[in-house]
C-alpha cells in the first residue's frame, strides 16, 4: 500500500482535519500576543466550522474547541489592550 516513508508521512498529514490545523496556528498566534492573526484565523475557522458541517453531523468536540478559542481571545484582548506588538 505504501511505497516508503514519503508516502505514510503525506497520508498521516492529511489525516489531521482542518480546524485542528487552523485552531494550531490560532494558538501560536495567541502566544506570539499577535491579536489581529488571532482574529482572522479564528474567522477562517469559523468558515471551515460551518462549511464542514454542512455535510455532516454537529461535531461537539469541535464546537469545544472553538468556544474555546473564542474565550482565549477575548482574554488576550483584555490582557493586552488588544494591539499586536510592534
């Protein structure tokens, strides 16, 4: 089935859903303080949310998980005044 590492590597990375890429970045953009990154990859997954959940179920993991990332920002809105550093 596999013709070497190449290929279980490729087949092992897309195995990771979407919102769980997007949600990884939305939190090292959040630990980098950088407020406006955090913003606009959290609206890209609420994109992602509701164009994957049109086809399928609710997800209620993935509901956590953006609720979640809803609060962190909030937070870091009001620890940091909202501004990205310099």
């Amino acid at each position: 089935m596999f013709d070497g590492l190449d290929d279980l590597v490729r087949v092992r990375h897309y195995d990771n859903r979407l919102i769980d890429t997007i949600l990884a970045a939305f939190h090292q953009a959040c630990d980098q303080k950088r407020t406006q990154a955090a913003e606009q990859l959290l609206a890209v997954a609420m994109v992602a949310v509701r164009n994957f959940s049109t086809d399928r179920p609710p997800d209620r993991r993935q509901d956590e998980s953006v609720t979640a990332a809803h609060l962190r920002l909030c937070a870091l809105r009001q620890s940091d005044g909202g501004t990205d550093p310099a």
